[in-house]
C-alpha cells in the first residue's frame, strides 16, 4: 500500500505546531498502525530528519499507552486501541490525518505524545483500595455476588488511555473517572471508602481543568474497552449520594 | 453542601437538571392551559382569572400566581448561570479543534447551547409581550389574555419568534429530559429506551401544544 499521511509534528510543549505530510510506501496490509508509523520513521532517520514521536508500549491493546487521533477518530475507525488497529482498515491510495489527543489537561509534549499525568492524579486522589497488602488473600474470604463483580470487572477494563477525553466535545474525563468509581464502589473492597473516592476524585477532575459532561456519547463510542456511557450516570448517582452523606455528618 | 454542589461540574449538572425540570413541569401545565383559548373568549379569560385566585382564601389574590414566578425566575436565573460557567469551562477545556473534524452528536444535542439562549432571549420578549404588554402589537389589556394572544399571532414577527422558539424548546427538551435522568443517577441500561421514549413523546407534545395556538390564530380558528 502507498499512504499520504499528514502528521502533527510540533518540536516541544511550547513550540507552534503544523501539520506534516510524508508519502510512505510498501505497507502491508497485516501491520498494525504503529508499525506504519515504524516504516515512516526508519526512513526519516536514514534521510536524517527527526522521527515522529508517539506513544506505545505493549502493542497488545492493554497499557493504555497508544494515543492517536487518526481521521479525526480517537484510536481511529475501529474500536480497540490504535495498536491493534491493522492497516487493512485502509485502502491503498488513502490519505490519513495523524493527531494528538486534544485537551488543556493533556498538553502536548512532542509530535503526537501528550501528558496524562492528570489521570494518574486522579487515580491518586482515590482510586486504589486501602487494604494490608502481603500475600494474596483467599479468594472467597469476601463474597461478591455475580452481577456485582461482573459490573467491577467490565469498568475494571479501562486502560487509561484517553481516548474519552480526546473524542469529547468538552475535553471531560467523565468516562475514565466513572470507570474507576464503578470498578471500586461496587466492591466490598472499595466500600470503607465509597463516598470519599467519588468526591475526591470528582474534584481533582475538575481541578485538572477538565471539561463537564454534556451527554453527547462521542466518549462511550471512542472507548476501545467498551465502558459505556451509563457509567456516567453511575458516578453521577454515587456523587449525589456522597454528597448528601457528607451533608448529613 | 451548596458550596460542594456549586463548586463542582457534577454538581452544577444537577442544578441544571433540577431547574430544568422545574420549568419543564411548569411547561406541561402552561401548555395544557394554553389549549383552552379553542373554548373561546370566556373560558380562556376566565381561566387566566381563576390562575390569580387560585388557593383563596388561604392565599390572597395572587400570592399563589407570584409564588410561582418567583420560583420560575429563580430557576431560569439558575439554569441559564449554570449553563454559561459550565459552556465556559469546557470550552477552555478543549481550545484546539482537530484538523481532521467529523459530524459528531445528534442535532439536539449540538444545538443545546444556542438553543437555550433562543429560549432565554424568547423569555424576556413572551413576558414583555404577553404579561407586562411592554411590546406588545395591538392595545394591551391586562385581564383580557384572549384578545391579546389573538393580537400577538396577528403579526407575522409575533408568529415567527413564537415558531422558532417552540422548535428550539423541542429539541432542547428532547435531549434535556434524558440528560436530566442521567445527571440524577437515574439512568439505567433497562430504562434508557423508555427514558429516550418518554423524551421524544414531552418533546413533541409540548411542541405541538404550544404551536397548536398561533396556528389557531393563523387559520382564523381563533379570532
Ligand atoms: C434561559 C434559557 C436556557 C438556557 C440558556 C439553557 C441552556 C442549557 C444548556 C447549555 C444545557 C446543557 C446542555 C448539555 O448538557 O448539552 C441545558 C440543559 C437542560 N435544559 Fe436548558 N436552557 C434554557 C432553558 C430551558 C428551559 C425553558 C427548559 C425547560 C424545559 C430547559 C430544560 C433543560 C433540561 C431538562 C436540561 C438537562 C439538564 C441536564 O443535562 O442534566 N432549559 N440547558
Ligand atoms: S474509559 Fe475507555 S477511553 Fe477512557 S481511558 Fe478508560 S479505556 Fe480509555
Ligand atoms: S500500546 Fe499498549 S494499549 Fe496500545
């Protein structure tokens, strides 16, 4: 396959950034879109430019480290992370606009690279359980009824990646804060801290200068790992009872 | 508490839901008593009448009708606050757009700002229009609602600022019913169709409620 791809290319955090285009050539359809970007940067460096810079670990759709957005699609036309996106998505002769997630709370620090640390200060700000640690305790010591782990185990899914606050109109990281709220709140391990979790982690989002909520859905359908929009709703619901908790005492 | 609530977005969500609603309630009874001007002059006015009297004699004349206005001005205030801090603050969230752009989101939901402000600008003009008779067409006289509404749909600007708002109050009901249920947490996966249902159904009802009086006017049904 032959590809046009335009790129955003831009030198530091504070530096302008523009579009780029690059011609690459001899894709096969089996690799994946990061290995496309592997070819192109192979032949920058032999023609000494500098690379393009993205983000990846894995490449097995787990860490949540991958973060493009490409024809104006988080994670692309395919539901999974941008490395698990084959480029057999594409057609020969395509031309594909390569950006970086797009909000104030994940600033760009290189070409398509941004900063997420604004969600590991959210996770800080309670999203882990306080429990002894040590070896792993006997599985059924602490029953959990199915519907309940089935429901923390589909929001324990998320990987982290961004891609809700990208695809959202408002740069909310609604999505991925509901998702850490569910997983935890509905286990009797997160339940010593149910109400302080959702507040504190409510309010560090808004501190990171996130956006609100607006129900649009664009979050919901860029999520590789499927957390629905309903978890929103979920976490509005715990709020509101943490709230009025907190009232109370 | 109000501090929590006021500070946060979710927070401000739910003041937007609950002044929503609020004005959504008073809607469906406005619309039901806008209906009566098709029984004619005197049961429409002697309805406007009896709004002034209700709950006499506990209530002096007019105190229940004030009551009202105050809480709607309060949750229009509300709303509309609430509405500009929170478009502000998701604007500043996201202030470089895509190269690459996409059609994203349903039609009410895009429209959700610009159509509230056509709703608070149509505010003012309805309650100078039709309570104060401010700009008012025709000779306005408090007490007789039936001649004045007949008077406002007389003119071809009374009819299109009228029409324009209604389709802009459907579609912002359409999507602000539901997103009302899912700022209170009371959105579920088995409900979502029901919720979006019962949407559609208020949407369409208060619109056509509300259109149904200027065509009324229009078609010479109401005279
Ligand atoms: C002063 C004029 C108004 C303005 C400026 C305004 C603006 C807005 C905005 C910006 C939103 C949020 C949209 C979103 O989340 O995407 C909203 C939501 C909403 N509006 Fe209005 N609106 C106005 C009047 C009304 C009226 C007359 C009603 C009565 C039916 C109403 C009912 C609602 C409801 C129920 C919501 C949903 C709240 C939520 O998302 O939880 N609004 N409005
Ligand atoms: S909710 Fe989905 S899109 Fe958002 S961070 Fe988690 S996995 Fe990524
Ligand atoms: S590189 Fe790990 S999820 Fe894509």
């Amino acid at each position: 396959m032959k590809l046009t791809l335009r790129v955003w290319r831009q030198q530091s955090a504070d530096a302008e950034g523009a579009m780029s285009t690059y011609e690459v050539d001899g894709i096969s359809q089996d690799m994946s879109f990061l290995e496309m970007l592997d070819t192109l940067n192979e032949e920058l460096i032999l023609k000494g430019e500098d690379p393009v810079a993205f983000d990846h670990d894995c490449r097995e759709g787990i860490c949540g480290a991958c973060s493009l957005v490409i024809n104006g699609d988080a994670h692309g036309p395919e539901r999974t992370t941008t490395c698990q996106l084959h480029m057999r998505s594409f057609r020969d002769g395509d031309t594909i606009d390569i950006e970086p997630w797009r909000a104030s709370a994940f600033p760009v620090v290189k070409d398509l690279v941004v900063d997420r640390s604004a969600f590991d200060r959210i996770i800080e700000a309670g999203g882990y359980i306080t429990a002894p640690t040590g070896a792993a305790p006997e599985a059924h010591a602490t029953p959990v009824p199915k519907p309940d782990a089935d429901l923390a185990f589909e929001h324990a899914e998320c990987i982290g990646c961004g891609a809700c606050v990208a695809a959202c109109p408002n740069g909310a990281a609604m999505l991925f804060t509901s998702a850490k709220v569910n997983h935890l709140n509905v286990l009797p391990q997160g339940a010593p801290e149910r109400e302080t979790r959702v507040l504190d982690m409510v309010g560090q989002m808004d501190a990171e200068g996130f956006g609100g909520c607006t129900l649009a859905g664009e979050c919901a359908t860029a999520c590789p790992k499927g957390i629905p929009l309903v978890s929103i709703t979920g976490m509005n619901k715990e709020w509101l009872r943490a709230t009025r908790r907190a009232a109370k005492r | 508490m109000a501090r929590t609530v006021w500070d946060s977005t979710v927070g401000k969500k739910t003041v937007m839901a609950v002044s929503g609603l609020v004005m959504l309630l008073y809607l469906v009874a406005h619309m039901i008593g806008n209906l009566k001007i098709f029984f004619g002059t005197e049961e429409f006015n002697h309805y406007a009448h009896w709004l002034r009297t209700v709950g006499e004699p506990f209530m002096h004349y007019e105190w229940t009708l004030w009551l009202i206005r105050v809480v709607l001005v309060v949750a229009v205030v509300a709303h509309a606050v609430s509405a500009y801090q929170l478009s502000r603050r998701d604007i500043r969230a996201r202030p470089s757009k895509y190269v690459h752009k996409k059609r994203r989101a349903s039609y009410a939901t895009r429209t959700m700002r610009w159509g509230g402000v056509i709703l608070g600008l149509f505010i003012v003009w309805h309650v100078l229009d039709l309570t104060t008779g401010t700009v008012h067409s025709g000779g306005f006289e408090s007490g007789k609602p039936y001649q004045n509404v007949v008077d406002t749909f007389s003119t071809w600007y009374g009819n299109v600022i009228y029409l324009v708002a209604m389709l802009a109050l459907g579609l912002h009901i359409r999507h602000g019913f539901w997103s009302a249920a899912q700022t209170l947490g009371a959105g579920s996966r088995t409900r979502d169709r029901a919720l979006k249902t019962t949407a559609n159904i208020l949407a369409l009802l208060l619109t056509i409620g509300f259109v149904a009086v200027p065509v009324g006017v229009m078609t010479g049904v109401v005279s």
